[in-house]
C-alpha cells in the first residue's frame, strides 16, 4: 500500500451492493484498488423491489453479465400490449428478446463476482454520515476513511442527502406479486396493460419468470398514497382475470419500491463523491427500467473513478457525469404521458400504425427500427371475462 493512502480503509467506498453498486466495484477491484461495498440489509439479494426484467441491450452491452448462469434468466420474447379494453396487439422483433430472472439469485452471483475480483462486501453496514476530509471522507466508526464515496444506495439516496447532492423529486411507485410454480397459459409474452385509472403514468404487468408469474404494476405517485397502489393492485387482479385468474391465490412474495422518473439529479457529483444509478435518477422515464443503466454506467464510473486513483485522469465528477444519458426526449414523452394519457385514445387506436410504431420504439429500442424488424403479429379481441 502507498504510504499515503495508508490512513485510508479503503481507496473507494460504494454505498449499496445492487446492480449500479456491485458493477462499480467490480470494476474498481478489478484495477487493483481497495474497494469497500457497504449493504444495510444483510444479504444483497433479500428483500428486492424490482420485477428484474433485462433488456436484451444489458447483455450486449455489460460484460459483467458475461457467464450469467442459465438457471438465473427465462428467455421471453414477444409482448402482449392490451389497451384499457384488453383488446391486444403482439409484438415482436425478431432477434430481441426480455430475460426474466431469478432476482435474488442473479443478485447473489453479481456479488460474488465483485468479491472475486477483490471487492470487500460488507452486510448489514448502514451508511449515515461523512465528513469531507483532506482527499477523501471520514465515514465514521463502522466504515472509517476512503479517498472516493460513490452513492449507489437507490431512490432515496442518503449519500445524496448527507453531501446535499441533487435529489429525486419525481416517483412512480411499484408493486408486484410472484406466484411461485405458476405457470402462464402464454408464457412466451411479455403482458402489458394500459390503464390510466389503475395505473396513471405507467402500465401493469405480467411476466412468466423463472420460479413463477410475477404480477405488478406502477403509478405515478403524484397526490396519490402508498394505499392506493394497493387498492389499484386488488383491482388488477379482477381486471386480468380473463387472461389469467391469480384471485383464489395469495402471493409468495410482495416487491415494492419507489422508481425515479424525473431524470438526473443535479448536482450528482462533488470533488471525490458521485451517484451512480437510481440515485442519479438514471431510470428512462419512459420504460422506467433502471438495471441496464445501473450496470453500463457503474461500470463506466468504476473505471473512470479508478483512472483518478491511479492518477491517470482527473475527478470524474465533470467528464463522467457529462456521458450520463440526460433522457430529453423521454422526459418530453413523460410529461406527454402524464397529462394526456386518455384510456379511449388507446382503445381506438392501439393498433393503428402510428401506435404500433411508438410501442415498437418503447420496447424493442433503436435496434428493431433500425433494421425495421418488429411487427405487429395479430389484433386480437376483449376476451370474455
Ligand atoms: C416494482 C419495480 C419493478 C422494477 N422492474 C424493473 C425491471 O423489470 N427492469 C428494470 O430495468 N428496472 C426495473 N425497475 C427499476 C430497477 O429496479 C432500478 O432502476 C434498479 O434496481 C436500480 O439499481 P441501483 O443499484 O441503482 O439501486 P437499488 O436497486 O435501489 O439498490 C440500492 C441498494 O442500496 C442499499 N442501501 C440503501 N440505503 C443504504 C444505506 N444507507 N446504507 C447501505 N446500503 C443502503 C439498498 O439496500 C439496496 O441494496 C423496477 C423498479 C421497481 C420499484
């Protein structure tokens, strides 16, 4: 060790060991520096709330994910979008595909690649304080001194707090049921609900996942209380039932959570301290997936954050935070979203072309317009409820 850097306990120290956390340590370890990972609960995949479907990109483009065992992901790859009136439409892109997961599992395999590579996990260490000190923080008795802080501790980022770093304002709120050994009459889509007196500002869900069905949806939280998630979730169950009846069966597991939908923070960097994923608010605003930038941005800020220690770049605080998408266009489509959301504009017109062209641009990204792959693959009619 540098006899400098000795008075430090560690050279980075990343609050929260999910998907932005452990990616950023990976990397960080990786390069050969002391890399702390701080979790409060005590096992890194407990009490998760997220549905933890991977966009066909995040395997593309995150070499982390290189190896996932085959046990840990569910290939799914067709969606089922229905209108308020639950008329549907299909689509596709052929080559694309969603990976339902084994959360828990995937979460567990993630930490112990960064722990392989010679990240120290800590369990059941809450961060609350820091203190800037002479290059670093002091952290206080339980985590001590560090040269870098990255705040990768979600939604509600306390890094952000203590620092007085930006903060998300904006939040839809989640709320998903898995019903584990249950297996879907379709389980080869993607089932996607449009409803805007359950759901306003999102959409509801249904997934074959690799232990069962999971059930969920999300509504914009503004005005709204935690009840009425809930209340709105009771509803999903009667409204779905025609597609598939989870009534008489009660959930093995509830995950629930906040998603940031307001774009980035601002500020999410200081000399020495960053946020990386939810707590930066790099969530689409549109999909409100936030695993695919968790993982490719806490990679970039690990190597970019080890670059610095190294002494071969500077704070990352201004270049780092410049490459991080600032999702102009989707914020625009959110604000669309939220004020114009009509349920009749969708049981006229979602299978028109215009819509099938914006949902195609939704769920297949750039690649499927680009090759001008997806289509449509039938219109099918309300089922009998
Ligand atoms: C219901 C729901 C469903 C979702 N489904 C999807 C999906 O299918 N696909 C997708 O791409 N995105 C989905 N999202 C969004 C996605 O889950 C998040 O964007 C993603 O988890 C962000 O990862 P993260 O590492 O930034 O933070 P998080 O996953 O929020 O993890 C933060 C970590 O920090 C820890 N922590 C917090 N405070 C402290 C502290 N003070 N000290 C120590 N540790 C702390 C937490 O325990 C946690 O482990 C969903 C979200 C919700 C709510």
């Amino acid at each position: 060790m540098h006899p400098v850097n000795a008075q430090y306990s560690s050279d980075c120290t990343i609050i929260g060991a999910s998907f932005a956390g452990l990616a950023c340590a990976s990397a960080l370890a990786q390069q050969g520096l002391r890399v702390v990972i701080a979790e409060k609960k005590s096992d890194p995949g407990e009490k998760l709330h997220t549905t933890g479907i991977l966009v066909k990109d995040v395997i593309d483009e995150v070499p982390l994910l290189d190896g996932v065992p085959a046990a840990l992901v569910r290939r799914v790859e067709r969606v089922r979008l229905y209108a308020p009136n639950l008329r549907h439409v299909d689509l596709e892109a052929p080559g694309y595909y969603f990976l339902t997961t084994d959360t828990p599992g995937l979460m567990r395999w993630l930490a112990d690649r960064a722990v392989q590579a010679g990240a120290q996990l800590r369990c059941g260490v809450g961060f609350r304080e820091a203190r800037e000190v002479p290059g670093g923080f002091e952290l206080g008795a339980a985590l001590g001194r560090t040269r870098f802080l990255v705040g990768a501790d979600g939604p509600r980022s306390n890094v952000a707090r203590v620092l007085r770093l930006g903060r998300n304002r904006q939040f839809l709120a989640g709320l998903e049921h898995e019903y584990q050994g249950v297996m879907l009459g379709e389980p080869g889509f993607l089932h996607c609900f449009i409803d805007r007196e359950l759901m306003p500002g999102y959409i509801g869900w249904m997934v074959q996942g690799v232990h069962g069905v999971q059930l969920g949806l999300a509504r914009s939280l503004r005005g709204a209380r935690g009840s009425d998630v809930k209340a709105a979730m009771a509803r999903m169950l009667v409204k779905v039932a025609g597609v598939a009846d989870f009534r008489a069966l009660r959930p093995d597991s509830i995950r629930a959570g906040l998603i940031p939908c307001g774009g980035l923070v601002h500020p999410l960097a200081m000399p020495r301290a960053l946020l990386v994923g939810d707590a930066a608010g790099l969530v689409s605003p549109v999909t409100a997936g936030g695993i695919h930038t968790a993982l490719l941005h806490g990679l970039a800020a690990g190597h970019a954050i080890a670059a610095f220690l190294h002494g071969r770049s500077g704070d990352p605080q201004r270049s780092l935070v410049r490459s991080y998408p600032r999702f102009r266009l989707k914020r625009l489509l959110r604000f669309a979203f939220d004020h114009l959301q009509r349920d009749w504009i969708f049981d006229l017109a979602l299978a028109s072309a215009p819509m099938r062209w914006a949902a195609r641009r939704i769920y297949f990204h750039k690649r499927a317009s680009r090759a001008q792959a997806a289509r449509p693959v039938g219109v099918v009619k309300r089922p009998d409820l």
